[in-house]
C-alpha cells in the first residue's frame, strides 16, 4: 500500500485549528512541533470557553 493512512477525525480536527490559527497570524513559520501542541492546546481553551459561554 502507497497511499496515505487516513487521519482520525481528533487529528483532522486538531489539524484545521492550527490552520486557522496560521492563517489569522497567530502561527509563525519555523515553529517547533513543541510550539504547535502548546499553540493548539491554547487554541483549544479558547474554544472551550466560547462554548462553555
């Protein structure tokens, strides 16, 4: 097999929030994967809150 496991949906979404994230500036472009699971694990209280609003 050649193709590309598929992402569980946990990770696709994880992946989409860092997106965003990058996309509105908030990512820089050399960041570490330490950074990115700090920045989604921020991103992610961020959601929380809104929803727990």
């Amino acid at each position: 097999m050649t193709g590309k496991k598929p992402l569980q949906p946990e990770t696709e979404r994880f992946k989409h929030i860092l997106i965003q994230a990058y996309q509105r500036g908030e990512l820089s472009d050399n960041m570490t994967a330490k950074d990115m699971v700090q920045e989604l694990a921020n991103q992610l209280k961020q959601m929380l809150k809104r929803n727990h609003k």
